[in-house]
C-alpha cells in the first residue's frame, strides 16, 4: 500500500516539475510582449494566446502534485484541531463524496471537449494569430487522469493514518518561502538565545557578595 502511494506520488511529482517549467514560456511571451508593445509600438499577435495557454498548463498539470503535498486549500481553522485519525476519516469520506464524483466528471467533460477539438483543429478566437489550442484540451484529460491517480494514493494515505495514528508524509523536495523564511527566522532567535538569557538573568546572591552590582 505504502509502495502504491510513493509511485502515485513521484508521478504526481515528475508531471508538475516537468510542466512547471512553462513558466519560463510565459514569462518570455509577457516580457516580449511589453519590449515590442511600449518600446517598438509593435504588438503580437500571439502574445495573449500563449500566456493562457502556458498558464493553463500548468495550473491544470501542478494540481495533482499539489495534491499530493497537501497544497490545496482546506479549513484549517477546524482540521488542524482534530487528531490525525478524526482528519483523515473526514478526508476518506470527503474524497468519496466530492473529489472523485469532480474529477471523473472532469475526465468524461476533458475528453469530450478534446474529441471535438481535435476533430476540427480548433485555433484561438482570442487573438488573429490562430493560435492551435486543441491540444490544450487534451491537457484537461492528462490532468484528470493524474488526480484520479493521485486521489486513490491519498485514499490509501487516509486508511494508512486511521490504521497507525500518523500521516504518511510526502517527499520533501519544495518548500514555500514564507516558511523558509520563518524557519530562518526561529534560527536566528535560537543562534541568539544564550545572549537574550545572560541579558535578562537576575543576580545571584553570589553575586552580590562579589561586589557585582544588584
């Protein structure tokens, strides 16, 4: 069960390090973009075509590794007071409830959309470049397939926490910067703590006999 959910998750892991490399993509189409617009006063016609479509992709190819993380949003202000095995009774009934009945109504939608698409290789409408997007519909598929598969391994998650009492944690590899920077910040207090200590120590009464002002 264990070696089922650490391959969910290094799937979910290689997809989203791969597509998240389309930011490079977007950010080249937006800054060219704004050089030939306000610079030349020579706009494309394909810049806003390929932001949509690199933003698109990765959106939807990051979700199951998000997912896998515990990135995605939830009610902290509640789940974080219950006990792992409360957490993740809730969770295992939750998938069954709405995760999985979304992204197989996602997969059937994706690929009806994809079918059609490509049955006529749709172009943009945004933009008098032509942009082809029908494969950005085949994208929706790709990213429903992977959550179902990263769904199922959180599933196996959830029974393997009600079972030990304990999460099965995720692979450590990305953190956030807020959190980095808060730990650099605990650090730091903690580098620091023996002067904050000597600072506010109150005297001794050995002290006071050595002549050490009270």
């Amino acid at each position: 069960m264990i070696d089922c959910i650490r391959l969910a998750d290094r799937i979910s892991a290689w997809f989203g390090k791969a597509f998240a490399w389309t930011i490079l993509g977007m950010t080249f189409g937006v800054a060219y973009e704004v050089f030939v617009r306000y610079v030349l006063n020579s706009p494309t016609t394909w810049s806003l075509d390929v932001s949509y479509i690199m933003y698109g992709t990765m959106f939807m190819m990051g979700g199951a590794y998000t997912l896998s993380r515990g990135g995605h949003v939830r009610g902290d202000f509640l789940y974080r007071l219950w006990s792992a095995r409360t957490q993740a009774r809730v969770e295992l009934v939750l998938y069954f409830l709405f995760f999985f009945p979304g992204v197989l109504a996602l997969i059937l939608a994706g690929w009806k959309y994809a079918y059609r698409s490509w049955g006529y290789l749709e172009v943009s409408v945004n933009s008098p470049a032509g942009i082809p997007i029908f494969q950005l519909k085949t994208v929706i598929v790709a990213a429903g397939v992977l959550l179902l598969i990263q769904g199922v391994a959180q599933v196996l998650r959830c029974i393997v926490c009600i079972r030990t009492g304990e999460w099965l944690a995720a692979d450590d590899d990305i953190e956030e910067t807020e959190v980095l920077l808060a730990d650099r910040s605990v650090h730091g207090v903690l580098q620091h703590g023996t002067e904050a200590v000597d600072i506010v120590k109150p005297p001794s009464a050995d002290d006071s006999r050595d002549g050490r002002p009270s």
